[in-house]
C-alpha cells in the first residue's frame, strides 16, 4: 500500500489498524507527542501556515500544499514502497533477503542506531523554537515551520520503528525521546550539534546546510539497512529533506547575496552599519557549523561502524554504486590522525575507517556549498572568498579533539588558540550584532535589511504570497 490513509487517527500507509496493539501503543504515545509540540515546539503562534503534507509517497506530486493550522498538522507514519525482491547489498549477508524483522542478534545496536537518529529529529525543533519571533519574512517563516512539522514527522518516523519492532523496549525508548531535551543540563539530547543554540536565523541557515546535511548522509546510509523497514522509513524521509536543503543552501545565499551588494554598493567591507553581516562574521558562524556538524560523523576510526557495517545495519552513501566486493574485510583507507602529536593521515581498515568514507562524502557536498556563495560573490564584484575550515579545526570527537588547530590546519597551543579563536567563531560581540539585525518582518512581500529575497517561492507562489496568517 502507497497511498497514505488519513482517515486514521495517525495518518498512515503501513496499515496500522491490522494490528491493534501497535496502534494502541501509537496511539497513547501521541497525546505525549501533541503536550511535547505544545511546551517544546514553536513558540510563534500563527492562524495559519502554508505547509506540504505527504499524500503520496512515490513521484514529483507527493505532497499537497495549503493553510494549515499547526496544531492541526497530520503527522503520520509513511514508508517508501516495499521492493519484496530487495537483497540485502553489503556486509557478511550480502544476497540475503533484507530483513522485515529485527534478527536477535542485532537488536541492540539497531535500536540504537534508531534511538540515536530520533533523538535529532525532535531536538531541532527545539533549538529552532524561537525563530517564529524574529522572522526576516513571511516566506522564511513558512520554510521554518515546514522543517520544523517535517522534523516532528521524522521523530513519528523512529517511533514508529521503535513501537512496531521492539517491544517494551521500544516503548520506552520512545518515552525517552520526549523527555531528553536541546540543551537540559540532566537530559540533554544525544549528539552535541542538537545541544548547541540556534538562536537566531544566520545561525539557521547555517544549521539547515550543515547539520541537516549530515542528517541527508546519516539517512543514506540507513536507507541502505538490511532491515528493510529501516530502510524504507529513511528513504521517504530523504524526499522530504531536500526540502531542509533548499532552505540552508537558498538561505545562506541570499545573505551572502545581500552582503555582497551593500559592500559594492557603498564601496566598503563594513557593511554592519547597513544592516548587512559582514563576510567576516559569516565565515566564523560557518566555522562553528561546519566544525560542529563534522563531530557527527564519530571518530575516523570506529569498531561500532565496522560492526554496524559488517552486520548489514548501516551501509555507505550510494552503496550500490561502489565497485568494490561491498564487504571490505580486505581493503584499507587513509584516514586522517595525529601523528607524533603532528596532524597527519595513517592507513587503516576499510571497515573501522567509514565514518571518514561517509564524512568524505559529505564535506564534497560542502565544497559545492562554497563554490556557490563564491560565485554570488565573484559575480558582485567582491574579491573576498569563503572557505570550509581545516579538519582539525575547533573538534570535540575524533583524532583532533584533544588538539588545536587554525582553520588552516596549523596546530596551536592551548594558549595560542585562546587568545585567537575569536577571530574564526562567533564571539559575543558577533552573536550580539547579528542578534540586533533579527527584527521580525511579517508583512506581505517585504524583507529584512540582511538578505535578498528569494529567487522563487514555494510551489510555484510568489515571494509575495500569504504564507503564513499571523494571529
Ligand atoms: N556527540 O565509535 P564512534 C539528523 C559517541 S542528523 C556526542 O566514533 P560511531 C538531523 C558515539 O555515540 C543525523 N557523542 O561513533 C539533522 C560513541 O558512543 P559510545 C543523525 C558522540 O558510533 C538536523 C562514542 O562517541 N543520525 O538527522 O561510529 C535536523 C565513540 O564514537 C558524537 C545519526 O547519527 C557526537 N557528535 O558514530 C534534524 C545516525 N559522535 O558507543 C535531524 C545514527 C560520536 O562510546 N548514528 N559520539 O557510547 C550513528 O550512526 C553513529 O552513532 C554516529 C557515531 C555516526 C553518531
Ligand atoms: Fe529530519
Ligand atoms: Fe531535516
């Protein structure tokens, strides 16, 4: 069954209501969600908001648009067809079925590769709670509440694995996900990125194109899970994600975009007094960023991933395309370490080295990013470039934690890095001018002194088009 069914009480296209139990459990889990949304999701309150909701999960039309009240959005549970040919393509069962239950011996590290995923989906919204309030346009604000819903759907996404695959467990590990929070000094969310602050909407963007993007690659990799659910869920979650990109990648953009005109404009790189951010300021919000999403990527080295992978739980970005035997146990790579104290790179299994295979992938994708606003910039006539930081740059997992480094890869002392890292991160005096540009622009058409508007709106609607009925 594709098409989802909303005439349930969790819009679905897993036909929940065959099996009681699950929908039960489901079903008293969603109340938690909807008093987790109310306390812990936007604070903006908004009439109405002009949102995509999934109704098919297959082509380009699977989504259809209009107003909707955000309390009243359909978050459902929606798995890409089922392919009941499908072979698992990787790792010591390479040929077998995939798996539509979870073997024993796998139970554990599943869950926790699930747990861990969930547990971002919904700490997003979080850091992302009060945006609505300093929204540079109606536009933006429409895009925000959209990844916001969809971040809360991806969070249905895991619970419903949890619920449908791992019994009492599960359940519990679902309550859990409402209860940790973004930031909670007792129970703060898994992964660092999703306990750092996103307050204002530079900070967004940034989070849209470089955390949301490791959330693309984290999701490929599950999309090639042997435990064809798993697979499924992740790979619906994908089409939605692109969405997420756009937004980070259009956004990031059009600030530069702005940046770029006011300095040519007015013949200055200081463009603060225009109520621009000046590139400088942009480059250390991408730092941070990029650095911190590069810690989610775990170590260069990993027996967890080596696991994941031989087990057939995680496979690589775009597997399939490989031209490898896709078991690896014979393969090496070179990976980036400390050597003698000295950073450097060393040689090491194909198997415990593909958190760096996948972070390869990803900083590429990155790279694509910078050629872009490069471009905005060289086309304006700016010579100042953007750059992506070096490796060891400001990381807190991996070889270069215990080290410092300069976003060219030079190494420093502590000293040394205490007295400089205000010229590569965001320093107070950073976070507080780009705080004082965040003037909340709510009428129709109009735009905020610190980006360009958008080339074009969503699905096929003007920039000037009510997105959002404010209260
Ligand atoms: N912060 O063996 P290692 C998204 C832990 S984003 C804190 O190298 P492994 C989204 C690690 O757990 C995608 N702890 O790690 C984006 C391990 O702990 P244990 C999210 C960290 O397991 C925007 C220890 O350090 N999905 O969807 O190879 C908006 C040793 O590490 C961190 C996933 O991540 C960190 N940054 O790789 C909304 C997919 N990094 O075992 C949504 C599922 C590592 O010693 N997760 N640690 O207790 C995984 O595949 C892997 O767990 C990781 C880590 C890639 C995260
Ligand atoms: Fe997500
Ligand atoms: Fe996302």
């Amino acid at each position: 069954m594709t098409t989802p069914d909303y005439s349930e009480k969790i819009p679905n296209n897993v036909s929940l209501h065959e099996d009681r139990r699950l929908q039960r459990a489901l079903e008293s889990w969603q109340p938690d969600f909807l008093t987790w949304w109310q306390d812990m999701g936007p604070t903006l309150p908004a009439q109405d908001v002009y949102l995509r909701t999934a109704t098919d999960v297959r082509g380009e039309g699977w989504a259809t648009f209009g107003h909707v009240p955000m309390k009243d959005y359909r978050w459902g549970i929606f798995l890409a067809d089922r392919n009941p040919d499908r072979t698992i393509a990787f790792g010591q069962h390479k040929g077998e079925p995939a798996w539509q239950k979870v073997p024993g011996e796998y139970r554990s590290e599943l869950r926790r590769l699930i747990v861990i995923q969930g547990d971002t989906e919904p700490a997003s919204v979080e850091q992302q709670r009060n945006l609505g309030a300093t929204a540079p346009s109606l536009y933006d604000l429409r895009n925000l509440f959209q990844v916001n819903v969809e971040e809360g759907r991806h969070l249905w996404a895991m619970v419903y694995l949890l619920h449908a695959h791992f019994g009492r467990e599960g359940r519990e590990e679902a309550a859990e996900l409402l209860h940790r929070n973004s930031g909670s000094q007792d129970a703060p969310r898994i992964l660092g990125a999703f306990n750092e602050e996103t307050p204002d909407w530079l900070s967004f963007f940034m989070f849209t194109y470089f955390t949301d993007r490791d959330g693309k690659y984290q999701l490929g990799t599950l999309k090639e899970s042997a435990f064809d659910p798993l697979s499924r869920t992740c790979e619906f979650m994908l089409k939605e994600e692109a969405h997420h990109m756009m937004v980070g990648t259009t956004g990031v953009d059009r600030v530069v975009e702005r940046t770029a005109r006011v300095m040519t404009e007015n013949d200055t790189d200081d463009v603060a007094g225009h109520g621009a951010i000046p590139l400088d300021v942009i480059q250390k919000y991408l730092n941070f960023h990029y650095s911190v999403s590069l810690d989610l990527f775990g170590g260069e080295t990993s027996t967890n991933v080596a696991n994941y992978y031989s087990a057939g739980l995680k496979g690589r970005w775009l597997e399939e395309r490989r031209s490898d035997d896709h078991v690896l146990t014979d393969d090496s790579i070179m990976v980036d370490a400390l050597i003698d104290g000295q950073i450097g790179v060393t040689e090491v299994s194909a198997l415990t080295g593909l958190n760096t295979d996948l972070r390869r992938e990803y900083i590429a994708d990155c790279e694509g990013g910078v050629k872009r606003w490069n471009r905005i910039l060289e086309r304006a006539g700016v010579g100042r470039r953007l750059y992506l930081p070096h490796v060891a740059f400001n990381r807190q997992v991996g070889a270069f934690a215990p080290i410092e480094a300069s976003p060219s890869g030079d190494r420093l002392t502590a000293g040394e890095w205490e007295s400089r890292k205000g010229e590569w991160l965001p320093t107070d005096t950073d976070k507080t001018f780009v705080r004082s540009l965040m003037k909340p622009v709510y009428e129709r058409g109009k735009i905020a002194s610190w980006l360009a508007p958008p080339r074009n709106g969503i699905n096929g609607q003007p920039f000037d088009y009510e997105y959002v009925h404010l209260v």
